[in-house]
C-alpha cells in the first residue's frame, strides 16, 4: 500500500481514459495477470468445457420412442440403451479395434525410433523426420481412399500374392472367422492396417523422443555388467522408453477410438463409435444416444490417461 | 410492398390454419421486387453455375434476369437439410421425401402460394398433390427431381436383367456359375429397409404390407429377418456414390441397389453395367424446392421456384445428376440437353412402380401402430452389426 501511495505522489495522474487505465493496471499487478488469463480461461471454460457440459446433460435426457422427440427430463434410460447388445458391440469393436492398433503401433514403431534415435545421424536423421513427417503432409481422405485401391479385390496387393503364387496364404487369411471377409478391403484386417499406417508416425516420434533421452552409457553399463542384449532391452531400455510408448499410445489409441471415417471407406459396414454419433445425431435425431455414445470414449480415455500418469507418459512434460 | 394473406381471408389458408396458423397466414400473395439475393440448401451437383462444366449452368442466366444472386449451401444427407433448415439463414431447400415431412412437421417451411408460379401447370400431374410436400391440400413447395433407386447390375456377369430383386436379398447362384455371395450391395441408409419390405410385399403377400413405409411389429420383424439373411452376403454396404462406383470396378461387385447417377458415370467409364427396375418395382427419391417459414428473401425465393420450372434447369439438370424432371416438357422441347429417351433411360416411364421415400411415422395412415423411423436407424445398425 505505501509503494502505491508513494508511486502515486511521484507521478502525477496522466489525463486521458487510455493513459488512465493504463496507470491503473500498472498500480495493480493483480489486475494485470488477471486480464491476461481471461480470455483464454473464458475459452476454455466456455467453449471447451462448456462444449462438454452441455454435450454431458443432452446425454441425460432421452427421446420419446413414440414420437421420436427429445424429452428434456433426467434420466439414464439413455445410458441403459448403451447397454444394448448392438451398441454393446459398437463400443467393444471400437476398444478392440484401438487397443489392438495401439500395441501393433507400438511393435512397430521402437525399432524405428530405436534405429532414427541410436543410429541415423545428419542426413539419415533428416531423410527418418521426412519419411515419418511426409505422409502427414498429404490429404488424409487421399491417403485412405488410395488404401482402398491398395487392398481391393482387384488391387496391386491382391496382385502382388497373385505373382508370388501366395495367394493361397492370402486367403487362408481373409477365411478366418471374424477378422476375415471376402476381401482386404471389406475386413477388420484392412481397416486395422489402414488405422496402423494413419497413426504410426504419431507413435514413432514420441517413442523417438523418448529412447533419445536414454543415455547410451546406461545400456553399456547394463552390457558390461553382463546383462543378455535381451535382458539389456527388458529392464533398462524399454522402462526408460515406457513413457514415450505411452504418450504415442495416448495418440494413436484416442485417434483411432474417435475416427469415423476409416472405417467407412475400409471395413465391412459394421459401425465403430464415431459413425454410431454420426447417424444417431444425424439420421435419427436421436442426439442424447448421440450423447451418451460421446461419453464412452471420454470415459475410456480419462481411465487411460490416469493409468498413463501413473506410468510417467507426463513426466517429461 | 408486401402484402400478405390474413387468416380468415383465403380458404385455403384457413384449412392450413388449423395444423400451422402462423405460416399460412405469412404466405405471400404478390411476388414484389427482388431482394438482391436468394440461398439455397442443395444436393451436391443440384444447383449448378457451370463451375464443375461450362456445358451445365441453370444459374448466371436467372441472375442476369432477376439480379438476385444465388447463393447455394450443398448438404449430404437429408439429415443435414434439416439441420440446417433448422438453424435457419437460408430461403429454400430441395428436400427429399424423407426430410420433406419432418420440415412441414417442424413448421420450417411455409405454404406456396401456386398462383404466383405461372409454370405451375407444367408440372407433372402425378407430382402436383403428392404426399411428400401436400398436406391437407397445402402446397409446400414445388416439386424439384425425381429417379428411381435402380437395380444396377454387371451384363458381362447377368446375360439378360435380372427380374427381381432376389440377387441381392437371397443366397443364389448367378448366371456366370458362381455364388452371388460377397458380390452384391447394399444401401447403408435405415431407409433401405423399406426395400426389404418392398420385396415381401411381391414375395409374401400374407404379410399384408400395404406400404413399404407403414410396417407394423410383424412386417418390421419380417423385413429385418430378409436383411439379415441379406447382410451374409453383403462384404460391405455403400455409403458414398463414388466408392460404390470404386467398388464395382475394383471390388469385383455384380450387382446392388443404385441411382442411375452411378449407372451412367460406370457407363461412361465404358464398363459393362446397365441398370433395370425389377417386377417387384423399386424406392426411389422425389425431392421439392421448399421455402423456409422465415426466409429473408421471399421474393426471389418465388422467382426461383418459377426459374427451377420454366428453364433449362429441368433438362440440364436431369441429365447431370440422371434423374427425371419435374416438367414431362423438358425431355422433349429442346429447352436443355435432355432426349425423351434419356428421360425415359432414367425412369419416367417407371413412375407407378416407385414407393417414394417418406419418412416412417408411428402415426400412419395404412394401421395405427406403425415402426417409427427411429427404430429403423437403431436396428439398422442392429443388422448391419450382425445382430
């Protein structure tokens, strides 16, 4: 209080509004940080928070089955309609479909980034970030509707089996229950390889990151004290890794449990959770089962995301 | 400048009075001055400028006329066209059977004021009172297109057309020796469970369905039975016009529900496809220039509705998307591109064994306790999920 008083006897007051309000917050550096963070406070709680609060009650009305219009009265029928085996099914498929992308993303991705992070050094490290980055740089409809054409019945996969006479394994794979069909591009297995190509690049990086921070003395000490190359991966490299995987599980698994377009280009028809809020908003009007739909992956990723806390995937953050 | 009909003064009015009293009461009775500019909810490839192709346009030429500037805001589904309808903003909407009901419902859009529209008569006298954008003798709107869901099928694989729809809904072996399992399709739409019903209606007439849209619980459970026996032989059900034109070029499919949009595109890509309506007749899409109850711009809203029936968008535009037009005279009097044998390829003959989409309502007029259009979305997604 005195710095303020003394501060206001020795500058005169300016004259002015702006001037004087300038002042003002000079006087009160309260003030100042409070109107710095409102507006992006009024953002989030408003649009973003207030998006979810609002998305979160339509969820807890239902719709009149005679007439098809909502009722805005609590209730959890709508909750219990989840529970219906074909929206049951709906929800597993799309958890399978994403836990199944995630681990296979993640297989794949450590070797990469183990070699971009260990081994490519200049040029290669450039050529690694352009090879991961470029596929992002293109259209996302194109790259799925060009793996349509890759795995159609008639498309160069099926050809390439063809000319290797392997055609045989092909279809030894694609008569397997469930996870076949009549082919690639009408299968789970298809659509799971487009999801895997779509999200890889956002499991290597993170992963890359991760094993950069590792430092190399660590995995050496390991070697020197006698650890296998085996046991050197398991219990130095990969838990020092871990919250890398984690952070790209956290991309790859929420991306793919949202996405409703792969699955309508590549896959046989058979709903996954973002075309299950699509037609029920749209088509049926039914926007609190749309609702409660959209809450099943927000669940499922508050859980993830506390495990992947538990695990460290924010610690470096 | 404008003036407006009160309640008591028209009949007519007053018949729509007792359902909407506000919106027949606002129904225009002069079309005045235009307001500058008129928008409009579309179908994708409906309102054209001759941006895609200089060849078709049914636009600049009314702008030049009217000096009102079309604005046009293109929806996918007839889901979206309420949507939007709903949010508001926009003058008019060509609305398909199946939102055309749910907007009159809604009172989104206003009674048409047929006087105004001097090419009125040329309409087709089967499309003047039909049910989708007549309620209790109103008009609301002007019929826009029509074309039937065709059954679009490989010739290299089928000798001769198939007669029924058979080869999509049962296990069969096709003239080409092989199974038509994995290499049929069909419609991803709730809608399509109306073809179903279409079907049994030819093929088990001890249902008594009386319209494909009016099922009662044992038709209903009927219908889905047929899809789900439909769905072992289905790979995939499309969606998107472009990927099922994909999938009869790469996927190896020989025959599915369509719209002779894909027939003639396939055609043109010079692939042995043709398309037919089989005895059991077919569903089939009539959509209507609708007028939203608070549209800003009334004025050329009418003038657009005379424009989209005394012009060459009739003729132009049926052979753009292969639809049928609206006013039989298109096909013949050289306004446009259209032929009477295009008019005829893309099904005017076929109007009596069409089941226009419509909306399915508990409240039906066929029998009191109707499956409403809801449930067929959830148990479509049933079917679909092999349930």
């Amino acid at each position: 209080m005195s710095d303020l008083s003394s501060n206001a006897a020795l500058f005169a007051p300016r004259s002015g509004p702006l001037a004087r309000a300038v002042d003002w917050i000079i006087r009160h550096p309260r003030m100042f940080v409070f109107l710095l963070v409102l507006p992006i406070t009024l953002w989030l709680g408003i649009v973003y928070i207030g998006a979810l609060i609002a998305l979160l009650i339509q969820s807890f009305f239902s719709i009149d089955e005679f007439s098809g219009v909502v009722v805005h009265e609590f209730t959890l029928k709508t909750y219990g309609e989840l529970l219906r085996p074909y929206n049951l099914d709906i929800i597993l498929r799309t958890v399978a479909m994403a836990a199944s992308v995630t681990i296979a993303a993640a297989i794949l991705a450590f070797p990469i980034a183990y070699f971009a992070a260990r081994y490519a050094k200049g040029k290669w490290k450039a050529l690694f970030y352009v090879g991961v980055m470029l596929p992002l740089w293109s259209s996302y409809l194109v790259k799925v509707y060009a793996w349509k054409l890759v795995l159609a019945k008639e498309g160069i996969l099926n050809w390439i089996f063809a000319k290797l006479h392997l055609t045989w394994l092909l279809e030894g794979v694609l008569s397997l229950p469930v996870i076949g069909g009549n082919s690639l591009s009408v299968s789970y297995i298809g659509t799971f390889l487009v999801f895997l190509y779509i999200w890889l690049p956002y499991m290597i990086i993170p992963v890359q990151a991760a094993l950069e921070r590792v430092s190399k003395d660590l995995t050496e000490a390991a070697s020197d004290l006698g650890a296998t190359p085996r046991q050197n991966f398991r219990m130095v490299l990969l838990p020092l890794a871990l919250p890398g995987v984690v952070a790209g599980s956290i991309f790859t698994f929420s991306l793919t449990l949202g996405d409703y377009i792969v699955p309508q280009i590549v896959g046989n028809s058979r709903l996954f959770i973002g075309q299950a809020v699509y037609t029920q908003q749209g088509t049926a009007g039914n926007i609190p089962l749309a609702a409660a739909f959209t809450v099943v992956p927000i669940v499922i990723m508050g859980i993830y995301l506390w495990g992947a806390r538990k695990m460290g995937a924010f610690d470096a953050l | 400048m404008k003036q407006f009909f009160k309640a008591c003064v028209s009949g007519l009015a007053l018949t729509a009075a007792t359902t909407l009293p506000l919106q027949a009461a606002d129904m225009l009775s002069e079309v005045g001055a235009g307001e500058g500019s008129v928008s409009i909810v579309a179908w994708p490839g409906y309102i054209e400028r001759g941006e895609t192709d200089p060849a078709f346009d049914w636009v600049t030429k009314f702008e030049e006329a009217t000096s009102c500037k079309v604005e046009i805001k293109t929806a996918n589904t007839s889901d979206e066209m309420v949507a939007l309808m709903n949010e508001g903003g926009f003058d008019l909407v060509t609305a398909s059977g199946d939102a055309s009901l749910r907007l009159i419902a809604g009172g989104r859009v206003q009674p048409v004021n047929i006087d105004l529209i001097p090419s009125w008569s040329r309409v087709d006298d089967r499309l003047k009172d039909a049910p989708w954008h007549t309620v209790k003798g109103t008009h609301y709107g002007t019929p826009f297109m029509w074309g039937p869901n065709v059954l679009m099928y490989n010739t290299e694989v089928f000798g001769e057309a198939p007669k029924s729809w058979n080869v999509v809904f049962e296990e069969m072996t096709l003239p080409d020796g092989e199974s038509n399992k994995g290499r049929v399709q069909a419609y991803d739409g709730p809608i399509y469970i109306a073809d179903a019903a279409m079907y049994l209606m030819a093929h088990k007439p001890e249902l008594g369905i009386t319209s494909p849209y009016e099922l009662n619980e044992d038709q209903y459970a009927a219908a889905l039975d047929l899809l789900r026996t439909q769905r072992t032989l289905v790979s995939r059900y499309w969606h998107d016009a472009f990927i099922q034109i994909d999938d009869f070029k790469n996927e190896g499919m020989v025959a599915s529900s369509s719209w002779p949009f894909m027939v003639n595109l396939l055609k043109a890509d010079g692939l042995p496809i043709a398309s037919v309506i089989p005895q059991e007749g077919a569903t089939g899409w009539a959509d209507t220039l609708m007028l939203h109850s608070e549209a800003a711009h009334p004025n050329c809203a009418y003038m657009f509705m005379e424009h989209s029936l005394n012009s060459n968008l009739q003729s132009d535009l049926s052979v753009w998307f292969g639809a049928v037009p609206s006013v039989p005279e298109a096909c013949t009097d050289g306004s446009g591109m259209q032929t009477a044998a295009g008019c005829s390829e893309n099904g005017l003959d076929d109007f009596d064994k069409i089941k226009f989409w419509q909306t399915p309502v508990s409240n039906c007029d066929g029998q009191d306790n109707c499956v409403p259009y809801y449930r067929w979305v959830s148990d479509y997604i049933g079917v679909i999920g092999g349930r």
